[in-house]
C-alpha cells in the first residue's frame, strides 16, 4: 500500500488516500459465499435468479431458474 499523494497517510476508510501494487494473490471463497454474491447482487436484474453452485469433480454444477417468458430450471 503507497500513498496515493506524498506525505499523505494511507487510510483504508478513504480509498483515494492510497495505491495497491499487487504482485501475485490468492483469492479464494466458498461456493456457497459465491452463490450468495450472485443471487444477493451480481445477477440482479438479470432473468437468471436462485442460482446455487456445487462441486463436481473438477467442474462447477450450477443449478437456477432462467425466467424468459415462463421460469426455465436450469441445471448444467
């Protein structure tokens, strides 16, 4: 973490206050976290809704509804 202008504190209450120089990361959550991140925002509005995701081998399982016209369960 720098700061974003010389002489100036860093503080993560004010994102402008400071610049991120990431190298490498590991990011990692679980399937049910991101289920819910989907349904609880990054589907909103979208016609696919009640998505849950579970493991199976080394792919994702995801279940839904696809809303078009009449709601579609998905399962892929």
């Amino acid at each position: 973490m720098q700061p974003a202008k010389p002489n100036e504190t860093p503080s993560f209450d004010e994102p402008a206050s400071f610049v991120l120089d990431i190298k490498d990361a590991v990011i990692s959550t679980s399937l049910s976290d991101l289920s819910a991140a989907l349904n609880d925002g990054m589907l909103k509005g979208s016609p696919l809704q009640h998505v849950s995701l579970a493991a199976q081998g080394n792919q994702l399982k995801l279940n839904g509804t696809l809303h078009k016209g009449i709601p579609l369960p998905v399962d892929d």
